[in-house]
C-alpha cells in the first residue's frame, strides 16, 4: 500500500494517488489471499457442525469485530482531533509520522505474530502455560525494536531530509516523541493474537476502548489548558504507552491455566 501510495505520489496525483493506491492495496489483498486459501476451504454441510463451530468462535464475532472498529477510530480519531485543536500543517505533520514509524510494524507483526500464536497455542495445550515463551518472544522484539528505531530516533534529522524532504524538517521532534510508542506496539501487537489462543478477545476490545477513551481525555485537558502541538503529542503517547502497558500484563496473566492440570 505505502510503495502504490509513494508511486502516485511521484506521478503528482496528489490525494487522489493516495486514494487509488490505498484501494488497489486491498483489492489485491484480497484477490491473491482468495488464490491462496480458497483450497483449504471446505464446505460444512452438517448443521450441528456449523453451529458447534460458530458457538465455540462466537467470541471473535461478539469481541473482536468492536475492537477493529475501535482500533480504527482510535486512530483516526488522533487525526481528527489535531485537527480540531490545531493546524492542517500539523495534522499533516502528525500523519506522516505515524505512517512512516507504523511500516516496521506492519511488516514485522504480520509476519510474527502467527509465529507466535501457533507456539502460543501448542504451549498452552500441552503445558497450560505459555509465560515463558510470551517473555522469551518479547524479549527478541524488544531487540528488534531498538535495532529499528534507535537509529530512527539519533539519525532522524538526516532520513527525514533524505526520504521526505527539508519541508517535513518539523516532523522530527514528533518522531522523536512518539517512537516510544511504536517500540511497544510493535512487541504488543506482535503478541496480542495470543487472546485467540485465551478466548479472551475481550482483552483487546477494551484495549482499544482505553485507547479511545484516553485519546479523547487528551483532547479535552488540551483544549481546557489550551496546551501546544507537542504537548497534546506527548500527553497522547504516553497514555497510549500505558494502555499497551496494561494490555501486556493482563496476557501475562492469563497466559496461564490455572485450571491446567498436567497428566
């Protein structure tokens, strides 16, 4: 999607760029996972199967299905309410930003976080517990994480003016301020498809709740303190830090049976 996006963007289409490649990013997204899967896809025709399955799967309907709608407010609504508060030149500042510290996290939490929900799974069934294995994987994330941003927070200045230009110069600071945040998204999201493997999807539907609501509170003590840019950016993230903080430790938590018994 990025790599369309950048493409148009080099033709001059503008929004208008940014909108086709968001769109044909999809459209082939689904198309070849189509290609992909439909193989493996079979048709139940026994009803009491169905229902069992669906019974047994009625959490991703009931829990997760809110929590993407949230996840996606959640964010946006950060966007929305810079542009409320503030500048489009700082709506626009706050955007890019995100779009260009959020790539190491799509890319590597896509790919990781199946990994780890299939080790998740087995350790859970066969031990009830999979504590050590959720530490040991964070653990090489946190690695990750600093091999990634670290250079993005010290040589800042110098990729934004490579890869953006000297107009983005004062998307550094805002860089520089929410890189925390992507450091533990990264490992949280990477790990957070263990609530599948818990049945708890309801941990990370109020995840985004605590998101939305603490967004939301930010813009509010902003606009009565009437505080600056950067202090609405600070304020955001570490609420933000936290929530992903609290979500964290409740996996922890339940990442093990205690009803488990070994035999």
């Amino acid at each position: 999607m990025a790599l369309l996006q950048i493409i148009f963007g080099l033709l001059a289409l503008g929004s208008l760029g940014l909108i086709i490649g968001f769109s044909l990013s999809y459209i082939a997204g689904i198309t070849l996972g189509y290609k992909t899967f439909k193989k493996h896809f079979n048709i139940v025709r026994d009803k009491e199967e169905t229902k069992a399955l669906f019974l047994e799967n009625k959490n991703q309907l009931v829990y997760s299905t809110p929590s993407i709608l949230l996840n996606s407010l959640s964010f946006s609504v950060v966007v929305f309410f810079i542009g409320i508060l503030y500048t489009n030149t700082e709506v626009g500042i706050y955007g890019m930003a995100i779009r260009v510290l959020g790539i190491p996290v799509t890319i590597i939490s896509l790919g990781l976080s199946k990994i780890f929900m299939q080790q998740a799974n087995d350790y859970y069934i066969e031990y009830g517990n999979f504590r050590n294995l959720l530490l040991k994987f964070s653990s090489i994330l946190v690695i990750v994480s600093i091999i990634l941003y670290v250079p993005l927070y010290l040589f800042s200045e110098e990729l934004v003016n490579i890869l953006l230009g000297h107009s983005w110069v004062d998307a550094i600071t805002v860089i520089k301020i929410v890189i925390p945040l992507f450091v533990i998204r990264l490992i949280v999201s990477t790990v957070s498809l263990s609530v599948i493997v818990l049945q708890k999807q309801q941990l990370e539907l109020i995840l985004q709740a605590l998101f939305l609501i603490g967004t939301t509170a930010t813009f509010v003590i902003s606009k009565m303190l009437n505080l600056t840019f950067l202090n609405f950016v600070s304020i955001n993230t570490v609420v933000l830090i936290v929530s992903y903080m609290i979500f964290f430790i409740a996996l922890y938590y339940f990442a093990k049976n205690k009803q488990f018994k070994n035999s």
